[in-house]
C-alpha cells in the first residue's frame, strides 16, 4: 500500500497554490458511502472575480453554497468518506464532461487536437444552454464574463482540477468497494427553490435523482425516498434534477458501485436571503446522516457484509 493510505485521512494536492480539492477518507472507510460536494467551492483567485461582469450575483447563483459546511457535520457524524471541491464552479464544473465545453467563449476557437466534432456535437447541449464545462451565461443573468478564455487556460483547468477530482472519486470508490464487497456516492448538490407543479400544492425540497434508473439499484433509492417520508421531508424522485456527469461516469450498478444524486432546497440550510448558514444547517446534517446511515446498512446487506444501523 502507498503511504496515504496508512494514515486516517489525507488531502489530495495537485500543485496549485489554492487545493482544488479535499479527500477525507480513513484506511479502513467505516461505511460503505462516499459524499461528495463538487460544486460548494468559493476560492476565487482575484483575477477571476475582476473578469466576472457581475461577481456577487454570479456566485451566489452558481455555488452549491455552503453544501459543503452541510457534508462535513455528516461526515463527522456518520465516518463517510468526504471528497469536497474548493474550485468553484464558475472556473470549472465537476458535473460536466470535458468534451461539454463551449470553444466559442475561447479566443481562437477550439483547438485542432481537441475531440472531434462529432463527437462534441453529441455531447455539449448543457454548453449551448449556458452550463458547460465553464459556464458562460446564466438566465436573467446573462454573460458570466468580460473577455474570453484562452485555450491554455481551459486545458489548465481541466489538467490541473477537473482530472485529478475524478481520479480521486473514482479511486475512493474503489477502496470503499474493496473493503465493503460495494460502493454508494452521494452527491451532495442544492437548488434554487422550486416553483409547485400545481396550485395549493407544496413543491419538493429534496430531489433523489439516479439517471432514471442507471446509476442506483432500485432498491437504494427506495430505500432514500422512504427514509425521508418518515422524516415529513417532501422529496421527488429524478425531477427536475436526475444527475450528471458525475453519475454517468462513476456509477457501475453492476460492479455493485452505486451512484445518486442529493439535491437540498437553499431554503432548509441557509438564510433567507439563501446566501450564508442559517439556523436550520445542522438539521439538515442530521437527516442526511441519518440517511447515509439507512443506505449503508442497505448497501452492506446487498453486499452481504453486516453492518450495525445506530439509532437516529
């Protein structure tokens, strides 16, 4: 074994001055769940602020803010695994794929040793809306930036960020597998309140999402919609938010490493101008946990190692 797993939990540093990212995870992972937060992060080299057309709206609306302060109490609370993005979305977005970049938000275009462009044709409907791999515009928010990217700065990015995160994801995945016979990735996200689908009718505060089916057994996400019933948490299932890259690439249900997607409205957690922690953050953790601690116990059993569920 190398070094950094011999020791409780260890960082992953990849050269930059500010870490891009974090892993927390002891040698032996106490359960079979990995929480991530990729898109918490609020390091801002002052370069970047100063070529954003308007900062303050831009991140308080891209950030997952403070999903990440939510993730750690779990953690602490449950031993989860915990991989958190100190990159924020705006410079790059973890949920993307590298292929999902607009090239027209690059001075020169996209550069000839890049994918095809069929390729990217198939793949870069969330560029042309906005939200790639480096958003680009927002509704009623409009241009992100000043002045374009160059291609330099894109592939930094990616070698420097976006690679080594997914790297990370995935080999913690493997270790949690190793160890517990399987693997469940919570990815932890939070939303913008939702509109009601119908009058008088309350809209969904929770959004379980598992690609429609793809990335979780079915018998995971019964498991989470259950749990958070029994918590009077109004939750829907894959609407409007299934999951993204991150599912797509790291779920393998048939390897028995699983993959859902967690949304939280801002307004349980934060206050109520939804941009720093409210009263309601450490609430919040505590159902989570107590989720994580249901679908470890399921996930043990699907994988037929015993696993003592604590008592909420």
């Amino acid at each position: 074994m190398d070094d950094e797993s011999q020791s409780p939990a260890h960082s992953v540093r990849t050269g930059l001055a500010a870490e891009p990212f974090m892993l927390e995870m002891a040698a032996i992972p106490a359960v079979p769940v990995l929480l991530a937060v990729p898109h918490a992060g609020r390091t801002y080299p002052d370069q970047i602020t100063a070529n954003m057309r308007r900062p303050d709206d831009a991140k308080l609306r891209l950030e997952d803010r403070y999903m990440d302060l939510v993730a750690h109490e779990v953690a602490k609370a449950t031993g989860a695994p915990l991989l958190i993005a100190h990159t924020p979305r705006a410079i790059i977005d973890l949920n993307r794929a590298v292929e999902d970049m607009d090239w027209g938000m690059v001075s020169g275009g996209r550069p000839e040793k890049s994918d095809n462009a069929s390729r990217l044709e198939g793949l870069n409907r969330r560029a042309r809306s906005g939200l790639g791999l480096i958003p680009r515009r927002m509704a009623g928010h409009g241009e992100i930036w000043r002045k374009p990217l160059s291609a330099s700065e894109v592939e930094a990015r990616v070698s420097e960020t976006h690679r080594p995160y997914h790297r990370a994801l995935s080999g913690a995945l493997e270790r949690i597998r190793d160890h517990w016979g399987g693997a469940l990735l919570i990815d932890c996200h939070s939303m913008p309140p939702l509109k009601s689908a119908h009058i008088g009718q309350s809209a969904a505060e929770w959004v379980v999402g598992d690609r429609f089916g793809a990335s979780a057994d079915g018998a995971l996400v019964a498991k989470a919609m259950q749990y958070l019933a029994r918590q009077e948490r109004l939750a829907a299932h894959n609407r409007p938010y299934a999951g993204g890259y991150v599912l797509d690439r790291h779920a393998a249900p048939r390897r028995n490493i699983h993959a859902i997607q967690l949304e939280v409205c801002r307004s349980a957690y934060l206050d109520s101008r939804l941009s720093e922690p409210g009263p309601r953050l450490s609430s919040v953790a505590r159902i989570i946990a107590g989720l994580v601690r249901e679908l470890a116990s399921e996930m043990a059993a699907m994988s037929g190692r015993p696993y003592p569920l604590a008592a909420e």
